[in-house]
C-alpha cells in the first residue's frame, strides 16, 4: 500500500440505532443540611489507591468555602496533600491520628472507636 491511500473502514454502528446517553445517579445523595462542627460525626476510612494511602475523614454538612478553609490549613499544618470531594477531605498519607487532634481542636467530634 503506498502512502497516499487512505483505509476507509465502516464499523456498522449508527447513532440514530436506540444508542442513548447513560445518566447514573451520583454515589451519595447530597443533602442541604448545615451542621455546626460540635454536630458532626467524623470517622476515617483508609484506602488503597496506586499503592499509596489514603485517608478519608467525613462527612461534613458545611457549606464548601468553610471546609475548602478548613481543609487548606490542616494541610499546610500536616504538610501533606489533599482533596474534597463529595462531602469527604481526602490526605495523602496515614495521618489519622494527626487530622484528628487538629479537628478536635476545631471543635469536631468523632464516632466513638474511630
């Protein structure tokens, strides 16, 4: 084949064949209840993702811009990274003991045993 042919190749598929757009429903239901921090019930979870650790802490019923502060200031004072995500604060690392004394101190409560 020289190099100034081009394949054309037909798959078969058409989009107008019942094809329709997947929509799922989110993993957790996001509710517009406001908690106060001596309200909430923390407790950690711990995962495996690309071989590293990370360590959850949740779920937190505040308004975004509170715990995007909150989340920027327990990172510059453990030095790690981190995310939010769906009402749970994501860290790079096994700091569990670490976040939960810096969120004590904020005034944050945890599930007994956790």
């Amino acid at each position: 084949m020289s190099r100034g042919k081009k394949l054309d190749i037909f798959i078969g598929a058409e989009i107008d064949s019942g094809w329709a757009i997947v929509e799922t429903a989110r993993k957790t239901a996001v509710s517009d209840e406001i908690l106060e921090p001596n309200k909430h019930f923390l407790f950690f979870k711990k995962e495996k993702r690309r071989g590293k650790t990370v360590t959850l802490v949740g779920e937190f019923y505040m308004p975004s811009t509170d715990v995007n502060a909150l989340l920027q200031t327990i990172k510059k004072k453990l030095g790690c990274g981190g995310a939010y995500k769906d009402r749970w604060m994501e860290f790079q690392g096994e700091i569990k003991d670490k976040i939960r004394t810096i969120l004590v101190e904020e005034g944050f409560r945890f599930r007994p045993q956790h």
